[in-house]
C-alpha cells in the first residue's frame, strides 16, 4: 500500500510576539546564568553604557592632557617649566580637599532613591483592566463599550500626565489634538475638556469621567452588581492615579539645584586639576615613578563621570514650559532629560550654590587676607615664628574633625525628613474625585453640599499651613482673614470662636466636613450606600493625616544637637584654615605653597554648599529658594476641588456605541 502524500497545507505559526519596551536597558538574560563571560557582555553592552556617556569627555580630557604636555616639554622655558611643576606638585597634594567619594556617594543614592520611587509609580493599567473586567459585567455591546471607554479615560490621564513631564511622549503628542488622530480622545471629548476652565492642569479629568462611568454603571445600566463590587473598581482607579499624581510630585520638586551644582562642579574641577597635576614632569627624581600615559587618571575618570553620569541618567521627570501651571520651584528636569553640557545649570542662580555661600566666602576670602598681611608686614620675627608654628600643627591635625561622616549623616537624616513633608504636603483629587463621584445630585444644593466639603478641607489645611509656614501665615495673619479670603464664612467663624480649647483647632473643619458627608447619607439621601459613605469618609481621613504629619514634623524638629554639630563643625573647620592655609615664609622650597588658597576655596564651596542646602531643608516649608510653595498649593487646591465637584461634575461624555468610522478605528478597538 502507497502511502499517503504528504499534505501541503502548512500549519499557520503563531506571530512572535513582541518584546515589552525595556524602559532602561535590559541586560537580565546576559546574568540568567553567571560564567566566565558574564562580565565581558556586560562590558561589551554600548546602549547606556559607561563608555556611551564618558566618550567625548575623556576624549576631549585625554587630548587637553596631551595639548599640556606638549606645552610644557616643548614651548615652555627652564624658569616656566620649574613654575609648572611646582603648581603641579602643589595641586596634586592638595587634590584631596575636594571630598569627591562623599559627595558622589551621597548624590548617587539621593538620585537612586528617587528613581526608585519614580520607576514604582510608573503606572501599569493590569490591575484597574483586571477590576474592570471582572466587576463590570454585560457582554452586548453598550457593556463592551462601557469597559473600554473606562481604561481609555484611565490611559488618558496618563498620557495628559506624561507629556507634561516626559520629552518623547511630548513630541508624540505635541498638541492636545494630536491626541485625537492617537485614539485617545474624541472630538467631542475634546471640547468638554476646554470647557473645563480653569489656570491647572487637568489630568484629573478623566479620572473623574471614568469614575462617573462605574457609578452609572452600578445605579443606572445595573453592569455592576453591588455597591462593594464598584468601591473596588473606584479603589482600583484611585491607586492608578495616585501613581500619576506621584510624578507629578516629582516633576514639581525637583533634587535641589545646589546638591547637582556642587558635585558637577566638584567632578569636572577634580578632573581640570588632573590636567596639570597629574603630567609626567622632568625634574621628578628618578625614584618616584610616573608615567606619560596617566592611565590610572584615565581609570578614574572612567569610574567617577562615569558613576556621575548614570545619577544624570536616573533623573526621570522631565518639565516643559505648560503656562497653564504656575512654575515656583527651579525645574532642573529640563536640563538632565538628555545629557547636556551642566554648565547651564551652573549659570543659573535662584537656589544655586552660589547664591547659598557668596557672602561667607567673600567674608572669609576677605579675612584669609588680612590674616596674611597681618603675618606677612605687622608680626616681628618671633610672632611669624610662632604662628608658623600654630599653622603647621593646626593643618596638620585637620584631620581631627570628621566633616564628611558629620555632614555626611545629617544631610542624609535631612534630606529623609525632607522627602517625607514633600510626600505628604497634601494634594486634594482623591477626596474631590470620591465626592464628586459618590455625592451625587445635580440641584443647587448638592452642588452647594459637595463645595463646602472641599472648602472645609481645604480650610483644615490652611490653618495647618499658617501655623508651620511663613508665607501662609503672612498671607493669613488673622482667622478674620480666612473670611475675606474665602474659606470661611463669619458665623463659621464664631462657631470655631465658640469651640474653646487650649489645643489646636485643625480638626474642626475635616469633622464639619464628616457631618456633611453622614447627613447626605441619612438625611438628604446624596450618597446611596453606607459603603459608599465610608469610602468618602476614608479619603477625608487619609487628606487629614498628611496634615496630620505636618505637624508632627514641626512638632518635633531634628535634635538641637544634630545641626549644632555640624554647623560648628564646619565653620570652626575653615576658621582653622585661616591660619593652617597661610603660604608660610620659612616653609622649604621643596614644598609647593600657594598664595592664593585655591584648594580651599573650592573646599569651602563644595562643603558650606552643602551644608547651606541642609540649612535650608530642615524647614521645606520656608521661605528660601527650594521651599515649597504652599500659598500655590492652596489655591491649586482650592480651584482643583471646585472643578471637580462642581463645574465639571457632570461633564462625561457620552458613550459611543458606534464603531468609529476610521478605518483603523481608535487605537483600543480590538482588531
């Protein structure tokens, strides 16, 4: 028997699917197992590698390195020569003042941290689709639509928030109607969005559209089943937002501008020394070992730009010019979205180092001076002698005060404290977008219901902020002023009178603002399920406890003991210098002495720099440059809450239950 032919009918192969984008470079599958290799793919790797982001510096180092050994062998004469090595010599010894292990190594892990956070808060749709998909019940068509159009609003937010803080999804979509032609939007979606006016940004607004699409799913097309089924979905959501409103956080502060100032500086000045103080020179005596090729100057600048490049790389939040959105803070993102020359950060001056130490260098340049031209023309013989003799000891037990571990742990204690106040500095869409959600209603005095509860916590965070922030209380010197301000009304006002207590009074207006939320329930009958009530009340909770930390925060400072410490330490340390720095007459001319203490200049800088910015973060809520700006922050807050429970309360768009009639349809179609 013959047998059969094979068929010719080919089994179709499933298409590859795609690899997810790697945010950064994905290097997993190159360690999935470690052997001999491991180490050579990894070095080899060129996109975001060490070489990649060091190649034109060092190129550019290694050829200047060249250009001043040239000069100096060839176009120098003996006398410049014997100068050259002498600064040469000086410089090198003295390369240790630039602390440069420490101020990377603090920066580094400032930098990581906060990439960290921000890479966590990225923001994946799979746990909101899951709720959604599971929660949202119906298989007709309006259900199918009802779903897709609560992930596309939940992605909306998204991209509104990404292109604000992200250069490449800005030049994906440069234009809201870009968003459009993206499937993102609908025309008419579009223009409910400009409706919506108001002077901040609105990526809540979608937010609040898929919201009200689940509450109407649950009491008006009965998609879901009970009221626990949609608090999950509305928890769900809020979780997604909170992750964007994280960046957005992120994108407002940015690492203060000193702390980049100082260690781009310090790195790039190291490595200018190098140029001269690392050179192969003539007059060495032939037991000290050197060589033309500075190799391990080249290893080091390897490793340390190197190192300071990959903190350039983890610098995530990206902030474009939006004229909508009040800028109060020095946005740094700008210049650290790709890697650009940091002398431009260098120019600028509000919150730089710069600004922090110009009148204590100038005083102590000022007086290293005069110290000089007292030891120099006032001193007899034996008073040069002896202060001789106090300037070599005292430099030589410089040592004896640990300035880097003292500054080293306070600012990182400081910096702690600071990213806590930050992250609980209050911002109010989750409390708006539950009551606009949950408090329903369309007459007058709903919408007078759901206004008073968002001006109540606002006003809770006012009377917060005036007690621990100079600018608030400037702005609100009295309660009276809280009247003509428009958080309170007078007879509010005599009720807060009439409330006596020895204590603070913060709590007042978010337990106002509870009553409100219990009496829609049980008595006007605007919030439908205790479920329901509870979820309000626990987004009321959770705004009120980061009031709560702020004030525990200006409760109890930093020990007195901490900052008294270092700040001693390190102006007693440079008082020292004024003495231990001098260029000494009787010192032998083998050792190399300047008169002019550029080393300990740059010392100064780089070490009261960064003391100055610790000054300045024990109180975020001040007055310098790098301080939050909580007067913004209330009226943001104020308007953001008005829009979202009342003037675009019932702004959803209506669901299309048509196919678009784009031929590739919107981009969440299933194909």
């Amino acid at each position: 028997m013959n047998s059969p032919a094979p068929s010719t009918t080919t089994i179709p192969m499933p298409n590859p699917k795609p690899r997810l984008s790697a945010m950064t470079v994905n290097y997993n599958q190159e360690v999935s197992s470690v052997n001999s290799f491991t180490f050579v793919k990894l070095l080899m790797t060129w996109r975001g590698s060490i070489w990649k982001s060091v190649k034109w510096e060092l190129a550019m180092w290694i050829f200047v390195f060249a250009v001043v050994q040239c000069v100096y062998r060839y176009l120098m004469t003996e006398d410049q020569q014997r100068f050259f090595e002498y600064a040469a010599i000086h410089l090198n010894v003295r390369l240790i003042h630039i602390p440069l292990t420490f101020m990377l190594g603090f920066f580094v892990t400032i930098v990581v941290d906060r990439w960290r956070s921000v890479f966590t808060n990225i923001g994946f749709i799979e746990n909101v689709a899951l709720s959604v998909g599971t929660l949202v019940s119906g298989t007709d068509n309006a259900a199918k639509v009802l779903r897709r159009t609560i992930i596309r609003y939940l992605v909306l937010s998204q991209v509104l928030v990404l292109r604000d803080i992200s250069m490449r999804v800005r030049r994906r979509f440069p234009t809201m109607e870009s968003l459009v032609s993206g499937g993102f939007l609908y025309k008419d979606e579009l223009e409910r969005m400009y409706k919506c006016e108001t002077m901040y940004n609105k990526y809540w607004l979608p937010t609040h559209w898929a919201n009200q699409l689940v509450h109407k799913a649950m009491f008006e097309t009965k998609n879901v089943d009970s009221v626990q089924s949609m608090n999950s979905v509305l928890m769900n959501i809020k979780e997604f937002r909170q992750s964007m409103e994280m960046l957005t956080k992120y994108d407002w502060v940015p690492i203060p501008i000193a702390y980049p100032q100082v260690v781009f500086l310090a790195v790039r000045v190291y490595f200018i020394i190098c140029l001269i103080s690392r050179q192969y020179l003539l007059s060495a005596p032939p037991t000290e070992a050197q060589s033309i090729v500075p190799i391990m100057t080249i290893l080091q600048f390897v490793f340390f730009v190197g190192w300071m490049k990959g903190a350039l790389f983890s610098c995530f939040c990206i902030k474009l010019k939006n004229n909508n959105r009040v800028l109060l803070q020095f946005q740094l993102s700008l210049k650290v979205s790709i890697l650009v020359d940091e002398q431009l950060i260098d120019k600028l001056w509000r919150g730089s180092i710069w600004k922090s130490v110009k009148w204590e260098l100038a005083m102590w340049i000022f007086v290293f001076a005069v110290v000089q031209c007292v030891y120099r023309y006032l001193m007899t013989e034996d008073q040069q002698r002896f202060f001789e003799y106090a300037a070599v000891h005292l430099n030589v037990r410089l040592i004896h005060i640990p300035l880097t571990f003292m500054l080293g742990f306070f600012v990182t204690i400081v910096v702690d404290r600071w990213r806590s106040v930050f992250t609980n500095i209050g911002f109010i869409e989750n409390v708006a977008l539950s009551v606009g959600t949950l408090v329903s209603g369309t007459d007058n005095a709903a919408k007078v219901l759901r206004r008073t509860i968002i001006r109540y916590l606002v006003l809770s965070q006012v009377l917060v902020l005036r007690d621990i922030s100079m600018r608030v209380r400037r702005r609100f010197p009295t309660m009276e002023s809280l009247v003509s301000g428009g958080f309170l009304y007078k007879d509010e006002l005599e009720r807060m009178y009439k409330c006596e207590t020895m204590y603070n009074k913060y709590w007042l207006p978010t337990h106002w603002a509870n009553q409100l939320v219990h009496k829609a329930m049980f008595e006007t009958k605007n919030v439908d399920s205790v479920q329901s009530m509870n979820s309000v009340l626990m987004n009321i909770k959770e705004f009120r406890q980061s009031m709560e930390m702020l004030t525990k925060y200006d409760w109890v400072p930093i020990p007195i003991a901490y900052p008294q410490v270092v700040f001693l330490a390190v102006r007693v340390y440079f008082i020292i210098c004024l003495i231990s720095r001098q260029y000494l007459l009787s010192a032998p001319p083998t050792e190399a002495q300047s008169i002019v203490p550029i080393m300990t200049i740059l010392q100064f800088v780089f070490f009261v720099g960064w003391m100055k910015v610790a000054e300045a973060l024990l109180n975020p809520l001040g007055e310098d440059d790098d301080d939050f700006e909580c007067n913004w922050l209330i009226d943001r807050n104020m308007s953001t809450g008005i829009e979202i429970v009342d003037t675009c309360h019932d702004s959803c768009p209506p669901l299309k239950l048509e196919e678009p009639d784009d031929e590739k349809g919107m981009m969440y179609w299933c194909q």
